[in-house]
C-alpha cells in the first residue's frame, strides 16, 4: 500500500474516532446529560444491551466492555451514586449481582442511541445506494479486523 494511502487511512481512523466522540459528548450535554462522560454512557449502553440477554453481570459488563473488573467497580459505583444504574443480587443466587439500569440510565440510552442514529443519517443522506453498500462492506471489513485476534500484536 502506497505511504499516502496508508497515512490517509491512519488520519481517516483518528479522525473519524475523536470526531464522534466528541459529537457525542457534546449531543449528550445538550441533551441535560452534563453529568456523563463518553466512557460512563457506554457503560450504561452495555447495561441496557446485556439486560436483555441475561449478561448483564460484572463479568459479563467488564467482557463486552474489554476493561477490567477493577475498572468496572468503579465505573459502576460512579453511575450507581449519580442515579444512572443500580446492583441487584440474582434471586436464584445470590453470589451474582445484576447492573441494571433506572429509568434515567434508561433515558440516557434513548437519547444516546438518536445521536447515533442521526450521525448515520447524516452520513447515509450524502451516499448514493451504491456507495453505502460498498461503505458497509468495507466498514465490516475493518470491524472484523479490530474484532479479530491479529490485533493482539499491535
């Protein structure tokens, strides 16, 4: 791959990165979420996805997160103490503790995923039919890269 091809793709991947995080950040502070940071709202966003798939244990939040327990805890009792989600034991045992989210973390959530919606909007409303099918594909191919083990190595 040519130099400029490369460093154009390292600049698209930067980026692209910071660019939606920030909008991001910055929807989610408009939107009266001035309490959260980027990190904490896809905390919550874990919590409500592994709820409905019965994950939504430390273990599982921490797995589907790539952070460590450690990290999590701490993480957790941040959103806990600011009303986002809330620990409940299992009633069929009790060692496992469940990360739900409230109403608010709820909310959060529903106003996080209509910023998402509305920067793919805004990306799809400039492509014609064509060239969004040929987007996704190369998207999933980058996906599955960053998925994948072979970035172990880097």
């Amino acid at each position: 791959m040519a130099k400029e091809t490369r460093e154009a793709l390292n600049r698209f991947l930067v980026d692209i990165f910071h660019s939606v995080l920030r909008i991001e950040e910055r929807r989610l502070r408009q939107m009266g979420y001035e309490d959260l940071s980027i990190s904490e709202m896809h905390v919550i966003e874990a919590a409500c996805l592994l709820q409905g798939q019965g994950r939504n244990t430390a273990k599982g939040l921490a797995g589907s997160l790539g952070i460590t327990p450690g990290s999590l805890t701490a993480a957790v009792n941040v959103l806990e103490n600011k009303g986002y989600l809330q620990r409940s034991q299992d009633p069929k045992d009790r060692r496992r503790v469940h990360i739900t989210p409230t109403p608010r973390g709820l909310q959060a959530e529903r106003c996080h995923r209509q910023i998402h919606e509305h920067l793919i909007d805004g990306v799809m409303a400039g492509l014609r039919k064509e060239e969004a099918a040929v987007l996704v594909q190369a998207l999933e191919g980058i996906a599955r890269f960053f998925s994948s083990e072979r970035t172990d190595s880097i």
